[in-house]
C-alpha cells in the first residue's frame, strides 16, 4: 500500500496533461470472445481468469496515458464467489504492470455508521491497497470520519451524481441553501476537507449543476462520470469542471474505452480511445487559457 498522499499522486499526472481515469467495470459479456475462449476449462468458462487478463492487458496498453485507474466494486463482485479475489489482483497490477506511479480509486459507493465504516476503510486501504475511495454522504460527516482520518488517502463524495433518476432527491431545495447537492458540496468544502483529502463525483450530464458545485468548493478536485454511454459533453465538462489553475477534474470512463474493440486489437484500442480523449481534453484547455 502507497504511502505517497493520492492528491500529489494526481497533480503529478495532471502536471503531464494526464486527466482521464479509466474505470475498471469488467462485463463479462462484452470481452472479446477470444480471451474467453482461452479459458474454457471442460465446457466451463472461467470469469475470473478471462477478466484477469483483458484487465492485464487494458492496464498495459493505457499506463502512460491516464491520470487513475477506477475498479467498480459491483462489476467485481457479481463475477462469482471469486470476484474478491480478482479485484485484487487488478489494483496489484496496477502496482505491479504500471510503468508510472498510477492512482486507484475504489469505486465502492460507501456508506455506513462509524463502525462498519471502520471495517470499510481496512478493506478498501488495507486489503485492496486503493489510493481513494468513494463514499455516499447520507449518513454524515460523523459517520463518514474514519474514511476522512485517512490523511494521505482520496475520499471521493458523491455529490450531483450521472445517473437521470438523480434530481428526485439531489436537487431538493433546502430552505435558505439551495439544493440537496450544493449543501453537500458547501459541507465538505468548509467542514470536512480539513485534511485535503476530499474531492467531489459531479456528472458531466449536468453541465450547469457542475459548474455551480465548481464555484461553491473553489478548487477541490471534481470526478466527472458520465462521459461517453450516458451522454456527457466532454467540452462542457471541461470548462466547468476545471479549477483556477485549468486543472482540478479527474474525466471518468470506462465502456468506450474498454470495448472499444471487441476483437484480438482491444488493447489498442483502447489505448487509441485514451489519446484521443486527452487530446480533446488538451484542445479545450487551450482554448479556456
């Protein structure tokens, strides 16, 4: 496990013009057949194995090029009664096949009482190795503390989230505040970021909303999911979601990148996927300076 603070980790990447986080979400349906097909032991297919080595490869062929890796714990553990096993084995090569000192972000979605967030933060930072990890703000700053007191660690917040269903609860107003997602982002800029280990998960579906977050919390880190398959204007995430210095986001995606071929040249196309996002991602910064 890293000793090395994740915030200086990803300013080190950003400082390389590195802004795009590749999420890990393996679906087993979607590797391409002939890595499956390798692992057919009497008529079975092995998950785990198959995974094992289209990650392998995914990590390999995109290292140079991304700012994090981000594995999605559910993507992980629907595999089988291994999918433990295998998670771990991804954050490993993360360590071990990357060339460059590449962040992770557990992509767990955490949320507990202080107890059971304990147990939580030994497994994420522990067991795993994570560098950040993100975690639901619903049960309170008191609740969430164990992952806050995690000094050189990342803890990610959701606050204005991808998915279309978000507004029912995150746009609520709040008498005298304003909606749901800007208390939120209101109580982690001024109460819980006293380590500086806080960022914030801000979709690229609501332009405005990130950009309003943007200019609440000043220039803590943003996640900005929902680029790619959900819709997300890559431009506009960008411009809103950059900090005063035109860093400050981390552009999270996973299936274009990871499927971006389903054939014997996925790797590579994947890795085609990740330079063509950075350098949109440099043209609009460019043109933002």
């Amino acid at each position: 496990m890293t000793s090395v603070h994740f915030m200086e980790m990803l300013k080190a990447r950003w400082a390389e013009g590195k802004f795009v986080c590749v999420g890990l979400d393996p679906d087993f349906d979607k590797i391409p057949r002939h890595i499956k097909e390798k692992h057919v032991d009497s008529g079975f297919v092995s998950k785990n194995t198959a995974v094992k080595e289209f990650l392998r490869a995914i990590i390999t062929a995109t290292d140079d090029l991304v700012c994090a890796y981000k594995p999605n714990a559910a993507f992980f553990e629907g595999l089988s009664e291994n999918g433990g096993s295998t998670l771990r084995d991804a954050m490993l090569n993360v360590k071990s096949l990357a060339r460059f000192d590449v962040p992770i972000i557990y992509d767990a979605k955490r949320a507990d009482i202080g107890n059971t967030n304990r147990g939580y933060v030994e497994s994420a930072f522990g067991v795993y190795g994570a560098d950040a990890i993100t975690i639901s703000p619903y049960f309170g700053r008191e609740a969430v503390q164990p992952f806050l007191d995690c000094t050189n660690k990342g803890i990610i917040v959701l606050c204005r989230t991808s998915n279309p269903g978000a507004d029912e609860f995150q746009d609520l107003l709040v008498e005298g505040q304003g909606p749901v997602y800007r208390v939120v982002a209101q109580n982690v800029a001024n109460e819980w970021n006293s380590n500086g280990n806080c960022l914030l998960v801000v979709g690229a579906t609501t332009p405005d909303e990130l950009a309003d977050v943007r200019g609440v919390v000043g220039d803590i880190p943003i996640l900005i999911p929902g680029i790619g398959a959900q819709g997300g204007d890559l431009e506009a995430a960008v411009r809103n979601g950059m900090d005063s210095e035109g860093k400050g986001f981390i552009i999270n995606v996973s299936r274009s990148v990871l499927y971006a071929s389903s054939d014997e040249d996925f790797a590579e196309a994947a890795r085609a996927e990740v330079l063509r996002l950075n350098n949109a991602i440099t043209e609009v910064l460019e043109a933002a300076r």
